[in-house]
C-alpha cells in the first residue's frame, strides 16, 4: 500500500521518505532484506532515468563561466563537512553524504553516490532527511532574506542555487523571488549538477583504495566498503546525451524523466521503511547538527561573496 501511494505522483519526495519512517517506526518491517535490495537496485535505475530530462550543452553552456568558483566551492564545501563529522563522531559514510548533499545538489547527490560508496539505509535516510527538512526551511527562509536584504533577482537566483540543496527548492524559492531569479536560479543550479558525475567517480577510485569504513556506534560493524566503478553514471550521462542529441525523442524522453522521478519517490519511501525505532536512537542527533551547521557556513559565504561582487553571474 506504501509503494502504490508513493508511485502514485501524488507525493513529494519529502513526504514520500516520511511516509516510510512512519511505517518502519511503527511496524515490523515484513520484508527489510528484500526491501533493500529493491531500494538499491530503483536507486540506480531512477538516477539513470532522470538523465533524459537533462540537456548537456545547456547545463555546460550555463556552467561554464563560474567553473572556477563552482569547483572550489565544492571542494572547501565537501572538506568542511567532513571535518565537521569527524568532530561530531557521525559514521563517516552518513557524514561523506550529506558533504555530498550540500556540496552539489541535495538528494540527487546522495542518490547517486550513496549506491556507489553502498550506504546502508541508515546512512541514507539519515542524509537524505537532514538535506530533505533544510529545503523546506529555505523554500521560506531564502525570499524573506532576500526581501529583507534588497538582493537584486540575479543575486538571489545565484545566493539560491549555491545554497539551497534541491533544484526543486531552488526552483519553488526563486519563482516566489521573481522570473529572472527563477532563469538563474535553475540554469546555475542545473549546471552545478554536472559536478555529481566527477564526485562519483572519485568516490569510487577514492574507495577502492582506501578499503574499510568506520564503524555507527550502536550498529555494529558494517561490512567492508570497496569502491565500484559507477557504471549507472556513466548511463545517466548517455541518457543526458541522448536527449541532448535527438530533441526529435523529447515527449519519450520527458517520459523516461518521470518514470525516474517516481522511481525516486518509490526508493525514499523504501529507505525510510527499513529505519526501526531503535536505529533512530542509536544514530542520535549528531548527522542533523552536521548538515544544519555546513549548510548555514555554505549558505552565509556564498551570500557575503555575492553582495561583495566576487562572484556573479
């Protein structure tokens, strides 16, 4: 009954991820190891899938003047996290996540690299609630700030997609904002979710050198976490280059971007059964406090280098 309300299209992701922590909080999960592997598995299908909605020349053509700042910006975004999860002892993996989240584009990051670093559903639904509950705060939180500051569209379309997680939130924060803060907003927003392919694949080198992983207090040891090769990313990117080359295929493809949006809906709401009351306890509230923390360091230096005129579109 979950999945079918979940695969209805009826439910946001947020809402979707919830609907499955309801049900793992309150009922013995039937079939926890099955449900897993099917998360794992529609996990990467939806990923692939939601590359036929993308249009690389656009995004590159979009991305292309800021790919200094983007780069650098990631990679101070990315080292901070870590350091922050390593002071609040979070699992590392929980902590590489939401690094991961915030860096690039919230969800769609953790689901693509989650699969490759293989995150337990702890660590995902850990990651994806802490990103998932900050976008809700910004879809409301950004236009007053905005508002209150006298940012110009321009300004706050860049402020929202350098600090805002999701392109959804991105795109619901700007178009309360204004229509040039809207266009902005998404081509940046858009363009900074390239970034997700080269994060996958040096978490995949970067892992399979390194071998293990640390241990969730509480949980016992996880199994030993190896690098894979991220063949599905390499498929996300055929598909964006697919409908990037025949425009012809765009209604089949605009299909193919639904099915994959719904597939994502259906995995969250398949994370979120697999959390008991017991794997909420012992994780504690440390994930949340890193990703509440990285996100209001991203979000205030993207704002100060923005009003100062460092970076812009």
């Amino acid at each position: 009954m979950g999945m079918a309300v979940a695969a209805s299209g009826f439910l946001s992701p947020p809402f979707a991820l919830a609907e499955g922590l309801v049900f793992g909080l309150t009922v013995v999960h039937p079939l926890p190891e099955q449900a897993k592997k099917l998360s794992r598995m529609l996990l990467q299908a939806s990923v692939v899938a939601l590359g036929f909605g993308m249009n690389l020349a656009e995004l590159i053509r979009a991305g292309s003047s800021g790919i200094l700042y983007t780069a650098a910006g990631i990679a101070l975004a990315m080292l901070l996290g870590l350091l922050l999860g390593r002071l609040l002892r979070v699992s590392s993996l929980s902590s590489y996540l939401i690094a991961a989240g915030t860096s690039i584009c919230g969800g769609s990051a953790i689901a693509a690299v989650g699969p490759i670093v293989r995150a337990t559903d702890e660590d995902m639904s850990v990651s994806l609630g802490t990103v998932f509950t900050l976008n809700s705060v910004a879809l409301f939180l950004f236009p007053f700030i905005g508002h209150v500051l006298g940012l110009t569209q321009a300004q706050f379309g860049l402020w929202s997609a350098l600090a805002i997680h999701d392109t959804s939130s991105v795109v619901g924060a700007t178009a309360k904002y204004g229509p040039t803060a809207l266009a902005v907003g998404t081509a940046v927003k858009l363009a900074r979710a390239l970034w997700i392919v080269p994060l996958s694949i040096a978490s995949s080198i970067f892992l399979s050198r390194c071998g293990a992983n640390r241990t969730v207090q509480g949980l016992g040891k996880m199994n030993e976490v190896y690098g894979r090769w991220p063949w599905f990313i390499g498929l996300f990117c055929l598909a964006a280059l697919a409908n990037t080359c025949f425009p012809q295929l765009s209604t089949t493809f605009k299909a193919f971007s639904h099915l994959g949006r719904i597939g994502l809906v259906v995995t969250l709401f398949l994370i979120g059964s697999g959390i008991s009351r017991a794997t909420v306890r012992q994780v504690g509230l440390r994930p949340f406090v890193q990703g509440i923390v990285l996100w209001a360091v991203v979000a205030v230096s993207a704002l100060l280098l923005i009003r100062s005129g460092a970076i812009h579109v």
